[in-house]
C-alpha cells in the first residue's frame, strides 16, 4: 500500500503521521455526493487504548 498521510494522532494506526491499517475504508459523510474532502470520513479509524 502506498503512504498514506494521517495527522490523526488519536487512531491506532498512526505512525509517524502514516496510516498503518491494512486497509483503509472512506465512506460520504451525510450527503449523497462528494464533491470536498470534508463531505468524506475514514471508516477505518480506530480509537488508541
């Protein structure tokens, strides 16, 4: 998978500001087309224990 940039700090996958999840989901947020990033969110977020 290439580097994905993630300044989420919060999600498990984290590291070093690259997402490490074997997968990544990215589904619309509330709309039923996209047109900005911020219409989107990542599915694949998982909160650090």
């Amino acid at each position: 998978m290439p580097d994905i940039k993630c300044t989420v700090t919060e999600c498990e996958y984290n590291s070093d500001v690259k997402c490490g999840a074997p997968m990544i989901q990215v589904d619309r947020s509330n709309t039923s087309i996209s047109e900005k990033s911020d219409q989107t969110k990542c599915e694949t977020f998982k909160k650090k224990a």
